[in-house]
C-alpha cells in the first residue's frame, strides 16, 4: 500500500510538472516570432523577453494576461494615456496598462525598456550574455522579486530560448537564408 501511494505521488507529480513544461513551449511556439521581431526592432534580447513574458504571465495564464493582454506586468506610469486595469501586486490595486493584443504588450515592453535612461546600459551588454541582461534588469529595478534574473536565466537554459535570439541576430545580418543552404 506504501508502494502504491509513493507511487502514485510519484506520477502525480511527474504529471504536474510535465503539464506545466507543455504550457511553457506553446507560449514559447506562439510568441518566438514577435520577440524575434521586436529584438530586430529594438535590440531587446528574444530570450529576455520571452523568459520574462512566461514568468510574468504564468505562460500567458495570469489573471493579469487574461484581462489586459499585459504579459510583462507593466505598470500604467504616469504617461501612459492608454486603457487601464486595476490588480492586487506589490500593494493592492495597482494600475496596469491594457493592451488590445499580446503584440501591443510585446511592443510596449520593448519600448518601456529601450526609451527609459534606467535601462540604456543593457543595450551595450552583448544580446547573447542572457545572464548579464538578466542581473541588469533587476539592478535597474524592473522586478522586485530577489530571484528574478536566476528565475529568467533559469528559463532560458531550460528551454534554450538564447536559441531565438540568435535567429533574431541573423535575420537582422541577413544572414539566416545562407545559414539554412549550409545546413
């Protein structure tokens, strides 16, 4: 009986965490192409953002995605003229910015970290050093949480997301087509 408990714990769980890894890589599958686009856009590593778009969302599942598009848990800001929702983060009742589509969250957040001087010094870090962008952020103060960067760098090496800004690094060469005809 022992057995059959500890084994049914055991499944339970494998189960659990095999759910929650298949969460992972459709958000991955279904965002990898705007964050590749945004870096070519602005120079924000894909990998960052996607490693930040699955931990600030809970892989587009928060409540804060579901009602907002916001998959980065940006603030409204005192500038910020758009749509607005209200959510229990730091303190209780929050503004958040409301998004029309996940690709205006993904823009935005592109923006609010290439147009803000807190951040400039990311965009001389090297795209491919994720662990340095990682620790960045949070010097900069994006995240409050005292395990943000090892959480993001976490995602990246489990889900080899460096992977999509390499692709974002040789589109933006033009060097993706020569690439392939090696391959």
């Amino acid at each position: 009986m022992k057995y059959f408990l500890t084994l049914s714990f055991v499944l339970i769980s494998f189960s659990a965490v095999f759910a929650q890894r298949e969460k992972v890589e459709l958000y991955i599958a279904q965002f990898n192409e705007i964050a590749i686009k945004e870096m070519i856009r602005t120079g924000v590593p894909a990998s960052i953002t996607l490693a930040q778009g699955i931990l600030e969302s809970q892989s587009g599942e928060s409540d804060l995605v579901k009602r907002s598009n916001n998959h980065f848990g940006i603030k409204c800001k005192p500038e910020w003229t758009g749509a607005k929702t209200y959510h229990d983060d730091d303190e209780k009742g929050e503004c958040f910015r409301v998004y029309p589509t996940p690709e205006d969250s993904y823009k935005d957040h592109s923006d609010f970290l290439k147009t803000r001087s807190h951040y400039h010094f990311l965009f001389k870090i090297d795209p491919l050093d994720y662990e340095a962008w990682a620790k960045g952020l949070q010097k900069a103060g994006y995240a409050t949480l005292s395990t943000y960067p090892q959480r993001l760098i976490k995602l990246i090496k489990d889900f080899n997301l460096n992977d999509y800004t390499i692709m974002a690094l040789k589109k933006s060469l033009g060097t993706e087509n020569k690439y392939e005809s090696n391959r």
